[in-house]
C-alpha cells in the first residue's frame, strides 16, 4: 500500500487528535510536516508526534512530497488557505465549515476540478460505528419507511469567557450553526441522502455581551453578537423525510439528541460530534432493543477522513467526506440564514450524492476491502 504524504497547516488545540490518528492508526498516511503562524506550536507538535519537517506555510506549500494539506486553521481564513493549497497543486481537507459564503465554496470546488485535485472536509464522525450501524439499521428496515427526523443540540454559551479565544465565540464559524451544525446535517445526508429545500428561523437573546466573570481575562469587555446564536429549521429530503432542527449556544450544559422517525420504529441516533455511543430502537410493538454496532471506529478516529481520501487516490473511487457534501451542506446553513430573512422556504441549489457506506467486516484501521 502506497503511502500517501500529509502536510498540516494549523497546529492548535484540535490539531492533536488530528496528528495523533493521521500518525499512529492509518498506515497509508505518513504525516511529513506541519506550519503554523507561530512556530513554537508547530514545534511543539513536531516533537510530539515525530513530524521530520516544520516549515512556514510557503515552505510547506511548496514541498513536492506532500500529496494532501490539511488545513486547521481560523474558520474565517478557510478559503483562502483551502484555494492556496490548491493552486499549489495539491490535495486538500479542511476543517468545517469549507468556507464562510457560497461562491468562496463554489469557487473552491471548481479550482479543485480544473486541477483535478480533490477536496475534503471535516466532519467525518459518519465514518464511525455509530452512525454506520444507524445507516444499516434504517436500509435494513427496522424502522420501516422513514417519514420524519429531529435534530438537536442545546450548548453552554460559554458566557463564563473563560475560553482563550472568547470574542470568537460570537462570530460566524463559531456559531451553532456552522460550528455544531455541521455534525447533525451530514449525519442527517448520511443517514437519509441529498436535502432538496429549507426553511429557517434565527436570532440571538441579546446583542452584545459584557464580560462580568472577573477571572476572564476579557473581563469588563463588551463584545457584539455578530452570528445568531439559536437557530430553529425545517429541512425537506429527496427521500421525502422532513427534518426539524434546533442548534443553540443561549441555554447550558450540553444536550445531543438525533432521532429518525420511521412507520415501524423510531430509532435513537447516537450523538454525532462522536464516533460511538448508544443505538436504542423502539420498535411499533413496545419493544425496546440497543443494537451493537456492525462497524468498526467506536473512538475518536477524526482524520479518517483524509485516511479515506488517501485510499480514494491510490484506487481512484470517489471519498466520502467530499467537497460537494461539504457544499452541500453548507448550503442548507446558508438557506437557513436566508429563509430567515425572506420568510419562505428555499430551494438547495448544490447537489451531491449520498456517501458511501463503509463496507463490513474490514480489517482493523483498513478503509477498503
């Protein structure tokens, strides 16, 4: 097996279980360098996870080696950095969301054509057991012709600004909605295919916030509300199931639940920022069942992605966190935002194709047969 030479740009906090998978557990990847804005981070990581090479972004842009670039950086800077990797010939995978409005996601998807480069993005917790098992539960049959589903997720709005880059929080690409969202909607694509119209609902309980916990080191500052921070949709399936969708950073703690609505069962998905957890289906009878999982990946396998990727170049099929789903569901966020402006449903323009499912029985950290 052909090993395929990862570069990563962006070496914070997510970038560990990133390097940590992409080092130890995919062996078609062979993680060859790492840049950062600050060189002691990338340092950092180097000697972490014995990556041969820190370089600058140019530097790493430039290495011939390299196949594909990960990129973790700032969500407000994903498309640029995403076109640079292009431009310079290679691969790439980005963290979520791909871009922060449509034509920067159009235009990444056509550069990437007319180099016949690929794209990927996060998330890729879809690869897990969880919602694998889930997808072959629901084309099983278990749960009968799905008709409806319901997709929540209720946060802590962080407002304690303990977090080190609190006033991020506030703004686009840290909101619920591009942020969470994401997990829920590309599950929902996973488990049920191609969305085809939306309809959606946004706001924020205030709009600007003073800092009072005086532990903060943003304490006293007023910051504005930039990007909604409760959002309430209703999204229409080919298929003809109608999602409904609640994401909110307003209230606390911490509260997931994903379920699929079936004329013969109704199945409890586990939550979607993970690769396992519980699978429970109540079926028409009153029977309650808790399905072991059919696929591998319970832990966190975040890089997977990129693994499945670097298979899809050296066999030539299509990988499955591809651009155009990216895209795709980037669209429905953005109709979202719309329709909450307009007041009417709205049409998904861009199109992709339901991903793959992972085959059963493969060898341990294997992508393929």
């Amino acid at each position: 097996m052909r090993k395929v030479k990862l570069g990563v740009i962006g070496c914070g906090h997510i970038s560990g279980i990133y390097l940590k998978n992409c080092s130890e557990n995919f062996d078609i990847l062979q993680v060859h360098a790492c840049a950062d804005l600050f060189l002691e981070l990338a340092q950092k990581r180097a000697k972490e996870f014995n990556i041969p090479n820190v370089y600058t972004v140019e530097e790493l842009l430039s290495d011939p080696e390299i196949e594909i670039v990960l990129n973790l950086t700032d969500p407000k800077v994903h498309a640029e950095i995403n076109l640079k990797i292009l431009e310079s010939g290679k691969h790439v995978y980005s963290e979520k969301p791909l871009a922060l409005n449509k034509r920067d996601a159009e235009l990444i998807i056509e550069t990437a054509r007319e180099k016949n480069l690929r794209v990927g993005c996060a998330p890729d917790t879809f690869f897990g057991a969880g919602l694998q098992t889930c997808r072959k539960i629901i084309e099983d049959g278990w749960i009968g012709k799905p008709y409806a589903a319901n997709a929540q997720i209720i946060m802590g709005h962080a407002f304690d600004a303990m977090h080190p880059k609190f006033p991020s929080l506030l703004k686009y690409g840290w909101d619920p909605l591009f942020d969470m969202g994401p997990y829920y909607l590309t599950a929902l694509v996973h488990l049920l295919g191609p969305a085809k119209k939306v309809a959606g609902s946004v706001g924020s309980v205030q709009e600007e916030f003073k800092v009072s916990n005086p532990k903060s080191a943003f304490f006293d500052e007023v910051y504005p509300i930039e990007a909604p921070l409760h959002i309430s949709a209703i999204v229409d399936f080919e298929n003809d199931v109608s999602a409904t969708l609640q994401f909110s950073k307003e209230s606390f703690g911490y509260t997931p639940k994903l379920e699929i609505y079936g004329t013969e069962g109704i199945l409890s998905v586990p939550d979607p920022n993970f690769f396992g957890g519980d699978i429970i289906l109540k079926q028409s009878n009153g029977e309650i069942k808790e399905f072991p999982y059919s696929h591998s990946f319970t832990e966190d396998a975040r890089g997977i992605g990129i693994a499945d990727m670097a298979y899809a170049i050296n066999s030539g099929r299509n990988h499955r966190a591809n651009g155009e789903l990216a895209r795709h569901v980037l669209d429905i966020s953005f109709g979202i935002l719309e329709s909450s402006e307009n007041g009417r449903f709205l049409m998904i323009e861009a199109q992709c194709e339901q991903p793959e499912k992972m085959p059963l029985g493969l060898k341990y950290n294997h992508l393929d047969n």
